[in-house]
C-alpha cells in the first residue's frame, strides 16, 4: 500500500473506506480471529472514550480479551492528572517487550491524556521502540487510519492532533449492561492551577443537544437503567453552541424521555453551578437527588490561589439551597491536600466543612505537581510527610461520617438498583441508591438490571445490607 492515510488535516469524522481497509489489513495480519485487550486509566472521560476506542476495534474486526499476554493489539488509555502514573503506564508497557519479542504481529498502542503531552510521545518514541502507535486525546477516531498505516506501511504512527468538534458517530462496546457514560462535552477551559487536564484535553466543545437525546433514548430502549452525562464541567455545557442551549434546558429536555430509567452527571463546578440547575433536578422524574460538588478546600484562601472562583460562604449557600428544594439530597466531593502555601490552619478549614456538609463520599487527593501548571511554580511546597498526616486524617473523619451516615439507614426502605454480583455469598446482589451508596442483598441473578426497595438492617464499612421488601 503506497497511500498514506494520516495527514496533518484532521478529518472531523469517520471514514467509512479507511475502516474497511483496516479491516482488511488486519484480517490479513493474523491467521486467526483477532484479539484486543483495551485498559483506560483516570476518570470516566477517559473510560468513555475506552468504549468508543473498543467500538472502532470491533468494525475492524477485533474481539476483546481481558489478558494483555495474549492479545494481538494492547491499548493504554492513559491519565496524567497525577505524577507517577507514567512509571506506571511505562511499567505495564515494559512487561510486554518479552511478549512482542516472541509473537513480533502484536501491536502495542497507547493513547490518552500522558501521550497528548509531546515530551512523553517523545520519550515513547525513542525508549520504547517496541510501542507500534502514540495518539492523544482529540483524535481516537483515526485509530483505523493510524492501525492501516501501521500495517500498511510499516511505520510506527505517532500523532498528536486533535479534531475542533466532538466527533459523532463512533459506535461503543460498553462495559456495563445496567449504567452507561454518556460525554454531552469535551475539553474544560477553568486552568484550576493544579490542574492538568485543559492542557491535555483542551478547550471546551459541547456536543449537539438533538445528538445526546438521540444517545439517551437509544441507551434507553436497550434497557440501560442509569445514564451517567460526562464533562469536566457539565454546568458550562452548550457554551458556543447555536441556538445558545444550557445544561438546566438540557437536563429538561432529557428528563422528558419516559420510561424507567436514572440520570445522573458529572462533574457539576461550584462556580456555575446555578439555582435553575438545582430547580430543574428537584422537579425531575428520573435525575438523581445526588450532586457531586467538588470543593477542593475548604478554606478560601487557598480556593483562591487554585483559581475555583467561589468561596466557602458561597459553596453553602449553594448546599443549603439545594436542600431547601430536596430534603433527600446527598453532595459528593473531591479534595485536594497539600496545596503548595496551604496551613496547617487552612487544611483544619478542609475538616471543618466536611463534617459540617456531611458529603455522603469523598474523593481525596495528596497534592501532585504538575510541571507547566501555575502551582507548580509556587513556593512554599508542604512537605510529603505532612502531606500524608493530613490525608490519613481527613480520610479518618470521612470514615466516621460515612459510618454514622450508614448506620442511620438501618431500619429504613431504600430504593436501589441492583447492578452487580455481591459480595456476601452465593445470591449475595449489589446495587447503588441515588446517592450512590452501595447495597448489598440477596436474590436471584435475573434481578440485576433492576430497581428493588431494601430495607436496611445492617452496616458494613463498604456497603449497607438488608432484605428486598
Ligand atoms: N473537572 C473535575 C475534576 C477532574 S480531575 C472538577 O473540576 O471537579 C478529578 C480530581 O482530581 C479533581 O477534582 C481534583 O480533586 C484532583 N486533581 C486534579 N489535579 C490534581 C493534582 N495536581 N494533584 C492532586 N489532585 C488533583
Ligand atoms: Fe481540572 Fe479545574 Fe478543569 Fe476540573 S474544572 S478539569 S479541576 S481545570
Ligand atoms: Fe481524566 Fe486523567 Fe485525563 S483524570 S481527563 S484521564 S488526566
């Protein structure tokens, strides 16, 4: 093959000829049916765009493996929103040199938020020469172009571009029977100062309205029962999209569709997170009475030198209305310790407001430098040692909270949707309520996919259990 199919240009949709072709390439590779193994690290952006990645693989013929050993094409998606996490993407990459070395038709590609950051494709590049081919984050829908040059012309595919526009279109083999992502956006334009995502993910692009009704509705009628919209921050949604829609219009719209079935979305940013919003989720039938609210801190001064643009007093009045509008609110959080400046005083702050919000489940973060990110040059760092004090700390006063929450619902009928296996035994089911909390009880397996009342009678440290009524 003498065509090349990557340019610089990049195409803003699929290609229907370059898919077949690759197809073909591939069939052509392997003597047998062609195995993938797709791993994404991070957060659910992240696992979304994994769904779409499989669904491309899938038109090219691919079926999926869980053992990268014995895959003929190995995949990590990975994320940087932490240091460290490239040793151990490389670490994984590593173990398969051996593997490649013995079967040389096995490809090895990685993707994903590290690899949009040119220092890392380049170090791929030249230590890693094993790895087959490196994209970023704005361009998996050219897998089928980047596997076709591959194959067709040998060349090992680096590519660091990055499609305008959400690409629509791309077919998903999804994870999940019960719960499904559905990304109503891409990018985030907030430059938190610790925060490296804009810069790997670039700007902000919402997708067309009609395009996610269209998704719902379609995830509804194959009986998904829980729609999860994804964005870094959904409460910015349809920002340069004409006509101007907002994410509370959206939410109403999407809350129009019949039948049963749960939303929820994340991640809501404090700063825009408006009244409308929380009125249009109090008057719905199918959004969940759940908000996850990330605060970071609870202090604001150091709200301020992370560049969040709200402070505390703010964050509260935002909580207490939302409980005005829906007495069975639950918040959810993610916290950040150690911000480089941060007192001793200032993280006392952070516990202050935990125990006064009473978040149902918190996500905590020890502070990681990101090089090219404003708090990376900033001085005062908090030591490592104190760093890891502060966390165990805050970690125990959640757990406290989370106990005394858990051991308020014995005695009460939760409604849950069973989604998994339990734990506790053979006909041991597991389910979430709408605020997220894990449920354990006991049934046949057809039940899962299905919402159940339990009435709780006990409280585990993972989990709460009980009997379906
Ligand atoms: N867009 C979402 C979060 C995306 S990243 C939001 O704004 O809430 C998920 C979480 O990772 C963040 O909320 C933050 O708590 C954490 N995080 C991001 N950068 C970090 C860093 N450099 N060090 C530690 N935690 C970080
Ligand atoms: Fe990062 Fe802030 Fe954007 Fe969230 S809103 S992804 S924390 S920059
Ligand atoms: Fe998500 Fe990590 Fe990228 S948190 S957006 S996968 S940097």
């Amino acid at each position: 093959m003498n065509k090349s199919f990557i340019t610089n240009d990049i195409k803003e949709q699929l290609d229907e000829y370059v898919i077949s072709r690759a197809k073909e390439l591939v069939a052509e590779r392997f003597d047998h049916p062609p195995m993938a193994y797709v791993h994404s690290f991070g957060c659910q952006q992240n696992a979304a765009d994994a769904e779409h990645i499989k669904g491309l693989l899938a038109l090219m013929g691919f079926g999926f493996t869980d053992m990268p050993d014995n895959a003929d094409f190995v995949l990590f998606n990975t994320c940087a929103v932490r240091e460290g996490a490239e040793d151990r993407v490389l670490g994984h990459v590593g173990a398969l040199k051996n593997i490649k070395r013995n079967r040389p038709d096995m490809m090895i590609a990685l993707c994903g938020c590290m690899t949009q950051q040119q220092t890392i494709a380049d170090k791929i590049k030249h230590s890693f020469p094993y790895v087959d081919i490196v994209f970023g984050t704005g361009s998996f829908h050219l897998l089928p172009q980047m596997i076709a040059e591959r194959i067709g012309n040998k060349k090992r595919v680096f590519y660091s571009g990055s499609a305008k526009s959400v690409v629509e279109g791309i077919p998903a083999v999804r994870d999940d029977s019960v719960k499904a992502w559905l990304p109503i956006m891409k990018g985030c334009d907030n430059f938190c100062s610790y925060c490296i995502v804009p810069y790997v993910r670039g700007r902000e692009v919402s997708r067309r309205p009609e395009m996610i009704i269209a998704e719902a509705k379609e995830l509804i009628a194959k009986g998904y029962k829980e729609i999860t919209l994804l964005g870094q921050n959904v409460n910015s949604y349809g920002k340069g999209l004409e006509p101007k829609v907002t994410f509370s219009e959206l939410v109403k719209e999407l809350d129009k569709i019949e039948g049963e079935f749960r939303m929820r979305f994340m991640t809501s940013h404090p700063k825009d997170c408006s009244r409308e919003l929380i009125d249009a989720i109090a008057e719905s039938k199918h959004f969940c009475h759940h908000i996850h609210l990330p605060v970071q801190s609870g202090n604001d001064v150091v709200l301020k030198a992370m560049n969040r643009h709200y402070n505390i007093d703010s964050y509260l009045e935002l909580i207490s209305y939302a409980r005005s509008k829906m007495d069975d609110v639950t918040f959810s959080s993610d916290i950040i310790v150690g911000f480089p400046g941060e007192t001793r005083e200032q993280f006392e702050d952070t516990l202050k407001l935990i125990k006064e919000v009473e978040y149902n489940a918190l996500f905590t973060f020890i502070y990681s430098k990101r090089n090219g990110t404003p708090a990376a040059k900033m001085e005062n760092v908090v030591s490592e040692k104190e760093k890891s004090v502060w966390f165990r700390e805050l970690l125990a006063v959640q757990q406290d909270i989370c106990e005394r929450q858990n051991q308020q619902m014995i005695g009460k009928t939760l409604r849950v949707l069973l989604d998994s296996e339990g734990k506790s035994g053979e006909d041991a089911l597991a389910g979430r309520t709408e605020g997220n909390i894990i449920v354990e009880t006991f049934g046949d397996r057809s039940l899962i996919g299905s919402f159940v009342n339990v009435k709780i009678d006990k409280a585990m440290n993972w989990a709460v259990q009980g009997t379906i009524v």
